[in-house]
C-alpha cells in the first residue's frame, strides 16, 4: 500500500511539473504571438502588403486561440462540484473544436484572398516586406519548439499549436514571396503561394475537428477495440457475460469505461478480487484509468441504452 501511494504521488508531482511548465510555455508563447501580430499589422499598413494584413488577422487568431487553451487548462484544474461531477476536463474538446472551426473559415477567406490577388496583383514594397515576415518567421519557430513537445498529451494543445504552425507556413510563404518579388517583381507569387499553404492547413484542421466531434460524441477513443475490451473483461476468473459497456474520452487524456459484468455465485460473494483485476487489467491493457464496473448476478433487461446496445431494432419499425 506504501508503495502504491508513492507512486502515486510521483505521478501526480510528475503531472504537476508538466502542467506549470506548459502554462509557462503558453504565457510566452501568447507574448511573442502578441509581438508578431502587432509586427505584421503595421508592417503591413506600411508596405501595403495585403498578405502581410492578412496574416497578422492570422496571428490575432493564434494568439486568441492560446490564450483559450490557457483558459481551459486553468478551468480544468477546478476540483468536481456536485453541479459539474466531472469537473470542466471537457472544456478541452470545446476549446479545440472552436480552434479547428475557427482555423477552417481563416482558411476559406485565406484562399478566397488569393485568388483575387491572383486576378489582381497589386505592387508592394518587397524588402520591407521580406524583412517582417523573417521576423514573423523566427518567432513562430520560438512558439511551435515551446510547445511541440506538450502537443500528444492535449488535443487543445495541439489545436492551438496547429493554429501557430499554420501561421509559420504563412511566414515561409511570405518569405520566399517577398524575396522572389523584391528580385523579379513577380507579384503573382505569393497568392499561389497562399493557396498552397492554405491546403495544408486545412487538412490538419479537418482532422482535428473531427478528433473533437468524435470525442463529444462520445465515441470509443482512438486505438480501442471495443471487442478486444469486452473479451479481456470475460477472460477474468468468475466473469460469465458482459453488456451495457460503453467507452468514452473525457478528454483527450482521459478515458472512461462503464460495464455490467455478469458473475457465478462464487464470485458474488466476495467481488472485490474481480473488480481490482479488473481496473487493473483496463489500466495495463488499453490504458483507461477511470472505469465503472457494475456486479450482477444475471443480464439485465428493460434498460433502453444497455438493450439497444447489443440488440438494435431497424428505424421505422416497432
């Protein structure tokens, strides 16, 4: 028990660290983010770059986007009320679908940009140009090397870092267009540049709108097989049958398990052997550490969710 405590307490010092390190992360990330779009907005009012204009509305948005994951780490640390009994863990997956969503419509207006500076191309001053969007560039790099680290544990995280790596394709794109412009004066550069860019960001954040809705959707996390679930529930010693099992990710590193698990007589004497197995085997195995694991003597029926389950009824009919 000793043991079991400690380790215990040193995963949740090791949980610890990791979260002040990655909101200290985050506060000069939100910084420098500040910095870049200040740069680009008058930088761009001064060239007459409307890429460069463009791109600081980009930047605002990665900055707003980190400062709302911020605010979700802070509002997830809250201890469960008897209003909100699993805490606000979920405001996570909110935070990252708003990113995504919000990073789809910047995407749509990007390439619409685009193509009318490649109807219309407009002269610029290149250099001035050149000169910002390096500076862009360099503190872009800052933020993604700050945080690329912290992206597999948080799917906010990794929105939001999403956000900020979109914005350094940007910054190259903006780069090259501007020194390829200050040399040819070929202006149609950099709006083929951006629909270019514009692609890749938006396949990313597709996939990462549709990780969020398949979390709020309650859907069994990634890498889970919910047949390899029930059959290492049913291969435990007394365990007769399994239904009404549903798996869940509170959030992106928090997954849930609810189940009945049908016993011999034996077993329902004393279940506590069963169900530590259990818990234990969920950890090891498929690496859900939040699991509800109800004790019956024999199925149950009438229940709507734990029926329509295993046995679905055809719409339209009775």
């Amino acid at each position: 028990m000793a043991l079991k405590n400690t380790i215990k307490s040193r995963r949740d010092n090791s949980l610890s660290d990791h979260e002040q390190i990655l909101r200290k992360r985050l506060w000069i990330a939100v910084g420098l983010t500040i910095v870049i779009f200040l740069a680009e907005l008058i930088g761009g009012l001064w060239t007459r770059s409307l890429a460069l204009l463009s791109d600081s509305f980009h930047v605002l948005t990665d900055a707003f986007s980190l400062v709302l994951t911020l605010a979700a780490i802070y509002l997830a640390m809250r201890p469960p009320s008897d209003r909100h009994t699993f805490g606000f863990h979920r405001l996570e997956i909110f935070a990252a679908a708003f990113n995504a969503g919000s990073l789809l419509v910047i995407c749509l207006w990007l390439a619409l940009e685009a193509i009318e500076r490649l109807l219309h191309p407009q002269p610029i001053l290149a250099k001035e140009m050149l000169v910002i969007a390096l500076i862009g560039l360099i503190a872009n790099i800052v933020v993604i090397f700050l945080l690329h680290s912290h992206m597999s544990r948080s799917l906010n995280v990794k929105s939001a870092v999403l956000h900020v790596i979109g914005d350094t394709a940007s910054s190259v794109g903006l780069v090259v267009a501007g020194a390829t412009m200050a040399l040819t004066g070929w202006f149609w550069v950099d709006p083929i540049l951006s629909l270019l860019i514009v692609s890749v960001i938006g396949f990313h954040a597709l996939k990462v709108a549709r990780e969020a809705a398949h979390i709020l959707m309650e859907g069994v996390p990634y890498g889970v097989d919910t047949q390899k679930v029930r059959d290492a529930l049913k291969g435990l010693r007394g365990v007769q049958q399994v239904h009404d099992l549903h798996i869940w990710s509170l959030c992106s590193s928090c997954r849930c398990l609810s189940a009945h698990l049908v016993v011999d007589e034996e077993t329902m004497k004393d279940p506590s052997l069963l169900l530590n197995d259990a818990q234990e085997m969920l950890r090891r195995q498929f690496d859900i550490h939040h699991a509800t694991l109800q004790i019956e003597r024999s199925e149950c029926s009438g229940h709507y969710l734990c029926e329509n389950h295993h046995h679905p009824k055809p719409i339209g009919r009775n």
